[in-house]
C-alpha cells in the first residue's frame, strides 16, 4: 500500500496504543533549551524519575541570551538562574549542552539541523512550536508543552494522536525578490491561521524540488503559523548533500546505508493525502503581514484590508489589527514608517539568509534614525559569516552584528521593541505584545525585505530599492 | 498515581471575547523568565488587562462581577502560537478550570488537558448565549458535564463536547499520560533497539 513519509515514519516509531486511543510514539531525538524545560525536570525530581535516553537529548540556549553583553552573570538575575539552572540539569542528566563557550550554541532549530542531528526519517520533539523547522529534513517533528517534555524526558515517548496529512504543492520557479518566506506567509494567507487544525502539511513540487534546505527550513518553521504542527518536505539529494559531513551524521561506512534507509521514508508516488492544495510560484509576490497573527499578509502593492472587505468571521480581528497596528484601511503598506529592522530567528537566521541580503546591501547604509539589526541563529553561522565578510558588509552598512540566540522574535531578552515602535521583521509572530513591547507593532516578511526596509525607512518593494528585475 | 475522574465541572463563567488569541496575549513571554510555574496567574493576560485599564475599560478578568469564575469562554483558535505550557498553568494558576471554545489550537489543548483543564468545544452562536446570560447573571453556576457532552446554565444545556480521545482521558482519570508511558518502557527499549539513529 502506498504511504506517505508520515505514515512511515509513525510506524517506525509507535510503540503501542494508550487506553485513550492515542499512540505512544517514541521520540528519537529530543532538543531541549532553558525555557520549557527547567519545570520538566522539576517534576521528575518530584517523581523520582531518570531521563532514559540522556544521549538522545541535546541542549542550547536561546530564547534569553543576551545578543550583545554576553558575559556571565548576566545583568538580568532571573535570565542567570535560567542558563544556571540549564546547565545544572544537562551535567546531573549527562546530556549533551551546546553552552555559550561550545561555539556551537544558538538557536535550536538552527543547531539541530546545523549539528547533523536532525534526520530524515527521525522523530523530534522540543518544547517550542517551531520544532516544526525540522520537518524540512523529512523527520517529523512535534512542539510539545512542558508536561510534555517531561514525558519525553523520562519515557522518551509521547501520548499523541496521528495528525492527517495535507499536501502543499507549489510548482514553478519564484520570481526574483521572492522568497521561500515568501512562500510560506502566502500559503497561511491563503489557508488561514487555524486551517491546519490536525493535519500535518507535506510541502512538494517543482518549488521545493529546488529549494536548498535553508529554504525549506524556513517553510516547515511556520506550518506552525497555518495551525499545523507538523510540515514536513521528503528527503532527497538535496537533504543528504546538506547532511554530509556534519558532526552528528552518519560517517564512513554507515554514511551509504544510512543515505539508503531515509531515501525509503519518502512518501510514495501515489500516496493518498487528506486534502491537496496547489499554487504556482509565479503567483506569489512578497509579501507583508498587515496585522496581529501571520495570516493577515498582503502583497507588497497592494493595499490594507478594510474590515468590510475580509469575511466576516475575519472582521472582528481586523478591526483589532487595525487599531493596533495604527494602519489606514484602503492605504497602500508601502511606505510605512518602520523603526526597527530585525534580520534573525529560526526562521530566517540562517548563513543563506545573511548571504543573500549582504550580496545587496554591500555600499548601502541604513536609513538614519532606523535601529537595524542583524542576530546569527547560531554561533555556527556566526563564525561562518564572519569569516566570509558578510559581518563586515552589515557593519559596514550600519547594522548592529549581534551574537546569536532568539533575540527581537519575542520579549524574554535585552532585545525588545519600545513602545509603539514598528518592527520590519524576519522572525515568525507578529502576535500583540511579541517582540516585548505590548503596544509594539511588527510587519513580517523575508530578509531582503527587512534589508529594503532599514535602507529606507519604510516598508518597501526590495525589487525596487534594490533593482531587481 | 490515581488521578481525579474529571467529569462534572462546575463553577461561575466568564467570556474573554476574541478569535484567535495567542498564547502571547495569554501570557506575555516576559513574564516567563522562571523556573517554575509558581506565580504564573496573576500575569495570565496580563496586557490585554493592562491595555483595558488605561483605555479606562474592565478586562472580563478585572470585573469584579467576574470575579472566582472557573469556567472560560472565548473565540474560534484559542491558544493559537506557542507551545508554552505557560499558557495553560496562568490560567489554571488564576482559577481556571474549564475553557469553552469554538475551536482550539492543537498544542495548548493537549497542554490543558494534561493539566486536567477540559477545553470544550462549543458553537459561536451558543456561546455568545451563554455570554449573555452570564452578564445578566454573574453568580449563575454553569456546570460542564463530560459524559452528557453539554454546558448546562440555569437549566438550559448547551452542546459543548471534547474530542474522543481527551474525553476518555479525563473522565478515567488518565489525563496525565506519564502512568501509561512509564507502563510502555519495556516496549519503548525494544522499539528503540530496532532504530540505527537511536543507537548514536
């Protein structure tokens, strides 16, 4: 019978069914960070329990790190007591911890796949939604709460429910000036923020045939966005190109092998899907969101939605949206004064994401007045980008270069938006209150878009501020 | 570890209004720089009430008419962003013991149901409803019943179901799967066996 990748993939990982229906599927790899896991040891002291994989848990820290005083002890006490308490958990566990001083700490869906450790065919859990990041890699990869980790923690299972499976097809080559971001922001405009309630999204097609696995990284990032908490692309060249070499992937001879076995959890050709969606790259423009979840996304030239124009379920929140963004219904989004631009965060802090915005903005300057700045997603990429020139193309051009961790994505270090302070930003929410700031504004879109925007001052068409035809 | 048999809930309401509130609104993620979840409800949605004040309005979590009220209404994908359980622990930190929604975001509804907090799911007509008669009748005791799938008030029951699966859970006293998983462990070892990546 025909399966798709989730279909493997779960069958080689349930373990048995609980009283309630559910499955309790083991969980290969799990990536913990100081946030949601500290309260999961917690409880394990409480019950007396051990962590029954040690070596299959790995560790780094992210959402609370300072990006720019990063000496210990950290000025803010209870960020401190959060890496103390960390790194406390992770040497009494025998758990592996990417550390500040490793060089190989950032953020965790960036160090999973930067590190080898996230493969194909795998299942990974992490106690943040945008595990979903992993998927690119064709594992399947759940964000769980705390109860949750603590579960993995001590059982390295899960009690969960079999999710269904949407395919995603994009197919043809994206236009210049559009990007995978792009892509995604799209997609949850068009599916909306709940439309993947239980399923699980398959990404295929021509499009992502050809995307790198940076770029299918950050598609899968956002299925969580769309209400999907799993994505996933199969694994092709592509992805074991991407894998060769690294640290935790498979060497010598057990790399063929290896190759062999995670090219069979692809989904089969006629593997039957739960619903199929498709769209033609050419179609998509980049695009900005207009208001306080990641569906209400626009293209650039077109204009913000008047409430009387979005159906009317839809109404109720665009009027919110509109009254906390402080955008004039019917008004072009082009040209809105941006303070702050953020180029970062697990879904675009990526080497390839630093690369194609410095190949722009090389001789350019930020826009006096903009605060610009651009965080690593590890300190992988960091190094790398440092020794490649592209920090120097940033300084040079007025960003502030930053050391890596979740920064201006959301309020939990130094990096916070002040008051009503409008953010062009390469993260994922732009929820009321996220980037730290409760009235704070944020406009999400692609990297060279954030580029366009602190060059000018004002959300701006990169194609036209960069010439791209 | 015998866990309470939830079936019956019953307690006073209060309607949140709104589609689509995040996990960030519920609470702000500044507010989770801890190590535990002690403390987390007095900030459970602690802008949205702060943002109220200083409009001059009352936050339904404000209003002392509301005040003690264990049972939440809201809009269609509450719970939505986030996977922090954080969430669910302000709320059930606050007092809340039941939430009733048009619909759900996946991971905050597994986070409440492990913690023993139903999340219901109820039609917007019907809780618009039941919103309007808990501003007529604050002390009016609303009574979430597992087994008969409805949301009684004043003597008029409402549709108000969990999935199967969750259901089952509470009402057995199974709704904090680590009993289940620590059962699984001899099976879980020889699952893992079978799997080359496990083995690194």
């Amino acid at each position: 019978m025909s399966q798709t990748l989730l279909d493997k993939v779960w069958d080689a990982h349930a373990v048995r069914t609980l009283p309630n229906g559910s499955t309790q599927l083991l969980i290969g790899t799990h990536l913990i960070h100081e946030v949601t896991s500290p309260q999961a040891f917690g409880m394990l002291r409480d019950l007396g329990l051990k962590v029954l994989y040690p070596s299959r848990t790995f560790a780094t820290v992210d959402h609370i790190v300072p990006t720019d005083e990063r000496e210990e002890p950290f000025s803010d006490s209870l960020a401190d007591e959060m890496i103390r308490a960390l790194r406390s958990n992770c040497a009494e566990n025998n758990i592996t911890f990417f550390d500040l001083p490793s060089g190989r700490q950032g953020i965790v869906h960036i160090v999973g796949p930067e590190q080898g450790i996230t493969q194909p065919g795998t299942t990974i859990a992490c106690g943040d939604s945008h595990t979903s990041t992993h998927g690119a890699f064709g594992a399947i990869a759940f964000g769980i709460g705390t109860s949750q980790v603590r579960d993995v923690l001590a059982t390295q299972t899960m009690a969960i429910r079999k999710p269904k499976v949407r395919r995603i097809n994009v197919d043809g080559k994206l236009t210049p000036g559009v990007y995978a971001k792009d892509v995604i922001l799209h997609i949850i405009r068009q599916l909306g923020v709940n439309g993947g309630l239980g399923l699980a999204y398959e990404y295929g097609g021509s499009t992502f045939d050809a995307f790198t696995q940076e770029e299918r990284m950050t598609v899968c990032n956002m299925s969580i966005e769309g209400g999907a908490r799993v994505g996933y692309v199969n694994p092709d060249e592509t992805t074991f190109a991407y894998l060769k070499g690294r640290n935790y992937s498979p060497k010598g001879e057990a790399w063929a092998p290896a190759v062999e076995r995670w090219r069979g959890f692809a989904s089969d050709p006629h593997a039957s899907y739960d619903d199929v969606v498709n769209y033609n790259a050419a179609d998509i423009a980049p695009t900005v969101t207009w208001g306080i979840n990641p569906g209400q996304a626009i293209f650039i030239h077109e204009r913000v939605p008047r409430p009387e124009d979005v159906p009317e379920k839809d109404r109720s929140t665009a009027e919110e949206a509109l009254a906390h963004m402080h955008l004039k219904p019917g008004e072009p989004i082009k040209g809105t004064k941006v303070d702050v631009a953020f180029l970062g965060s697990c879904t675009n802090g990526r080497l390839s994401d630093l690369t194609e915005v410095a190949r722009f903005i090389r001789g350019k300057k930020v826009r006096k007045g903009v605060k610009a700045i651009v965080v690593p997603g590890s300190q992988g990429v960091s190094s790398l980008a440092e020794s490649m020139g592209l920090a120097a193309i940033f300084r040079d051009a007025g960003f502030e270069w930053r050391g890596a961790g979740c920064s201006m994505c959301l309020g939990m270090n130094p990096d916070k938006l002040v008051g009503e302070q409008l953010c062009a930003s390469s993260s994922n929410r732009n929820f009321k209150g996220r980037q730290g700031s409760p009235t704070g504004r944020t406009v999400l879109m692609s990297p060279l878009m954030v580029a366009a925007a602190a060059l000018t001052g004002e959300v701006s068409d990169a194609r036209e501020v960069f010439g791209i035809k | 570890m015998a866990l309470e048999k939830i079936t019956q809930v019953s307690g006073r309401g209060v309607y949140v209004p709104g589609d689509d509130i995040d996990t960030d609104r519920i609470i702000p993620a500044r507010f989770m720089k801890c190590v535990t979840f002690d403390g987390l409800g007095e900030f459970a949605f602690a802008d949205a009430r702060a943002a109220a004040k200083e409009a001059g309005e009352v936050h339904p979590l404000e209003d002392p008419r509301f005040s003690g009220a264990s049972i939440l209404l809201s809009g269609s994908n509450f719970g939505c962003g986030s996977s922090r359980e954080h969430a669910p622990q302000a709320l059930y930190r606050f007092g809340i013991r039941v939430i009733i929604a048009e619909s759900f975001a996946e991971i905050f509804f597994g986070n409440s149901t492990t913690l023993g907090m139903p999340c219901a799911v109820m039609s917007t007509g019907n809780i618009r409803e039941v919103a309007g008669l808990i501003e007529a009748n604050p002390a009016a005791e609303l009574t979430l019943d597992l087994f008969e799938n409805k949301l009684s008030i004043a003597d008029v029951d409402f549709p108000a179901a969990l999935p199967d699966h969750a259901r089952e859970a509470l009402v057995t006293g199974r709704w904090d799967a680590i009993a289940d998983l620590l059962e699984g462990i001899g099976e879980v070892r020889a699952r893992a066996a079978l799997l080359p990546y496990m083995a690194c």
